[in-house]
C-alpha cells in the first residue's frame, strides 16, 4: 500500500502565538493533549521522537481535550485493542507500513478495532492484522467511517462488521482471509470502491464469504472492485447488493459460488458487470429478486447454471447479458420466475446426455417470459433453447431460439407456451417447437420452422378498441 498520505484541513479560531502562549503559562495544560495533531511510534516505528507509543493511548488522551477534530500519524507496529468511541472529524493514518495487530492473551474485546457512535472518521493506509485470528478486525457500531488505502487480513470472524445504522465508504483496500470479509447488517450500508476515478480497486479474496448483505442492510459496490477467490463471493440474507455504475466493471469471480442471495434479499445490477469461473454456480435467486437493468453483463464458465431461480425467486434481465458455457443451463427456473428481454444472448450451455439442461430451463411451476430483441439470441446451447416442464409456462415474443442441438423450445410435462409474433425459432436441430402430447402450445406460429405440437391452439386476436387500427 503506498506510504503517502494526506490532512484534512478544518477551519477553526486560530489565536495569534503570543495569546497562546500566554494561555500555556496560565493554565499549564501540556503539549500532548491540546495538540490536533500527534504521532504515535510503536514496535518497530523509524524517526521520532513520538508524542504517543499506542494508538489507544494517543485516543484517550486527545479525548480527555477534546472530543473532536484531531489528526493521528501511525508508525510500526501497535499490538493493541483500540477502541474509539463518541469522536467526531478524527483521522488516522499509517506511516511506511504502519500494522495494528491483535494482542495475544485474554480476549476482551470482540474487534481488534472498535469504533462506537463516531462521525466523519478516516481511516488510511494501514494494516489491520488478527494474528489469533479469533477476533473481528474492524467492528462500527452507529458510525460513519471512510477508509482508504488499508489492508483487513487475517480473522476468522469479520475482516469489517458494519451494523446499527452505520454508514461507511471502502475504497482502494484489500480484505482477505476473514470468514465474512465485509459483513453489513441492521438497517446500515456500505460502499466499495468508487463510482468514477477508481484508480485502485478494492479487492475482496479468500474469505469465506466476501460481502455480506443481512437484515436490510445495503452494500453498494462500484468502480473496478473485484471479489474473488472466496467460498461464497456475494451473500444476501434479507439484505440489498447493488452493483452499479459506468465507470469499470464490477467482478465476481474464482469463487466457489459467485452470488447466493437467500429469501427477502434484493440484488441490482447497473453497468458494467461480470461474473465468471466460479465452480459451483454464478447467481442463485432462492426466493430472491434480481433486476439487471442496462450495460454489458457477462455470465459465463460457472459450473452447472449461469443464473438459478429458485423457491419463489424473481429474475428481471433486461440488459445486453452474455451468458454461457454452463455444463447444465444458462438460466436454471425451478419454482421461480423471470423475465428476460433486452438483447441476451444465451449460448453454447448443457451438456450430452443430460435431460434437463439447455439454454432455459423452467421447471416445477415456474413463469418465463422471453423477448432476445434485435440482436439477441438463443443458440447453440446443448439440449433445447428452451425446456419448458412439470407444469411450467412460457410467453414468446421478438425472441429468437436457433441453432441449438435438440429442439428450439421443448413442452412437456403438463406445461404450455404462449407465442405472441413475431418470433423467429429455426434451424434447430430437433423439431423448432415440440410440444408433448400432455402439454401444448398456443398464440400465433408466424416464424417457428418445423412445428410438432397437434394440440397447438391458434388464439384470435381481439378486434380493437376505439382509436385503434
């Protein structure tokens, strides 16, 4: 991490030398705590001398002066708890690789670093270390906290626990081997990485979880974050992730799972975003909603599906998504719903001799509505474009289902599909739309290739109402 840092200039009364001095001499109240701005030289620390040789001390002290507007310059290492609490406009930085890492012994604290009912707090280029490991690395409890340029490592609980209507912002940091690497919950929220000029990206690795979203808190990521090498990359469990906006793109990827968002939790995608060679899956909706609304995202090489529904769960796609290369399906609906529009293209998923893969796949109940725009498509995916069955529906309209290894769309299993022209679903290489003799098709056929559906229904359109031609 770069050693260069930088102050917070404050505006304030600033009393002329003579005045202050003279204040000194009445009062006698010592340079160490009236001061704004402090060193603090622990094990290890280059130059002094240093007004402090801990952190929490430093803090104490400044406290005992004033409750605010102080500037702290870190040096060493500082094996130490640290707690800040009810402070305001208080800003520590680390000099030349400055650590502050777990002590050794009784536990006592929950964090290494605890930071309670603070605003206005920045925290930059440092290290925070939990050599125990059994301690969360950062706890902000009712806070409102930057930081920039650090490094969380090393903790079998949070590297960051961020709750009680908490407020914090994390860029050009990395958070690694913690169980949940960035945790939000109770009604706070989070942002990692910058909107725009995200010259560093935060980077989020072999964590057990990376980010984790609960009881209606909200993790905002931006820029070029990058979330990798963790057994679940993004969790939702009643929580919001939003990925969002122009600037970069957002990536999940080399997880064992990439996303995994649980019932009641929310996820948004906006911009740039990618989701690529996570082992087990890409996205799991488990009576979760998903919207992706615009830009370029990709969803490729996860494992058995791209994107999964399940258990109630809601998927909107309605952006330029590339998903493909999934050994079972691009999107996988089980009891779930989705709507799928924008300019997809759903390609190249599934795998010989498995029964339920293909391009789509809506299974048990589920509702699927497909429009691949202009441009968009599905094709050459394994089994059909489209496997609707066990009592699953599906609506067609402006979408294109060609080139696939077995059928276009495929009906079974008490299911039905709706075809609203235009379509265009040719030159599959099974029937372009198949339907078995349980199920059946209906709408306007205008544009399917070869047809094998005998109960298919042609539905008449209503005449138009007033002002209608």
């Amino acid at each position: 991490m770069s050693g260069v840092f930088s102050f917070r200039v404050r505006r304030g009364f600033a009393p002329c030398a003579a005045t202050l001095a003279v204040l000194i001499a009445l009062f006698g109240v010592p340079r160490e705590v009236t001061a704004n701005n402090v060193t603090v030289g622990c094990a290890g620390a280059q130059g002094g001398p240093f007004d402090y040789t801990s952190l929490n001390g430093a803090l104490a002290a400044l406290k005992a002066a004033s409750y605010r507007d102080h500037y702290i310059l870190v040096s060493g290492t500082c094996t130490e708890v640290v707690i800040l609490n009810r402070m305001e406009n208080i800003t520590i930085v680390g000099s030349g690789g400055a650590v502050l890492a777990e002590p050794s012994g009784v536990q006592t604290t929950y964090a290494v670093f605890e930071i309670f009912g603070a605003a206005g707090i920045l925290i930059e280029h440092l290290t925070i270390r939990a050599t125990e490991a059994r301690r969360t690395l950062l706890n902000i409890y009712d806070g409102n906290v930057e930081i920039r340029d650090c490094v969380f490592e090393q903790s079998s609980h949070e590297g960051i626990f961020v709750h009680a209507n908490s407020n914090v912002s994390i860029r050009n940091s990395i958070i690694q081997d913690a169980g949940s690497g960035i945790r939000v919950d109770d009604n706070s929220s989070v942002s990692i990485g910058a909107v725009d000029n995200d010259l560093v990206p935060t980077v989020v690795r072999r964590n057990a979880t990376g980010v984790l979203a609960r009881n209606d808190g909200v993790a905002n990521i931006h820029g070029e974050t990058l979330v990798t090498e963790n057994g679940t990359g993004v969790s939702g469990q009643g929580g919001t992730i939003a990925f969002c906006c122009e600037f970069g793109e957002r990536a999940v990827t080399e997880n064992f799972e990439g996303l995994s968002l649980m019932a009641g939790s929310k996820l948004i995608v906006q911009g740039p975003f990618r989701v690529e060679g996570n082992t087990y899956l890409g996205v799991s909706l488990a009576g979760a909603s998903a919207r992706f609304w615009y830009g370029e995202h990709t969803i490729r090489n996860n494992g058995a599906v791209g994107i999964a529904v399940s258990h109630g769960g809601n998927l909107h796609l309605s952006s330029n998504a590339t998903i493909e290369n999934h050994t079972q399906a691009g999107i996988s609906l089980v009891g779930g719903a989705a709507s799928v529009t924008g300019n997809p293209s759903i390609r190249n998923n599934g795998t010989l001799g498995n029964e339920l893969n293909g391009g789509i796949v809506a299974m048990s109940g589920s509702v699927v509505s497909l429009s691949t725009g202009s441009i968009g498509s599905v094709t050459g995916d394994v089994g059909p474009g489209l496997l609707v069955t066990h009592n699953s529906t599906a609506r067609l309209q402006r979408a294109t289902v060609s080139g696939n290894q077995a059928e276009g769309v495929r009906v079974a299993a008490l299911s039905s599909v709706l075809l609203l022209a235009p379509n265009t679903i040719i030159g599959n290489a099974g029937f372009d739309l198949v339907c078995m003799p349980n199920s059946y098709g209906s709408g306007n056929s205008t544009g399917v290739g070869r047809m094998f559906c005998p109960a298919f229904d042609k539905l008449l359109s209503p005449p138009a109402g007033p002002g209608f031609d």
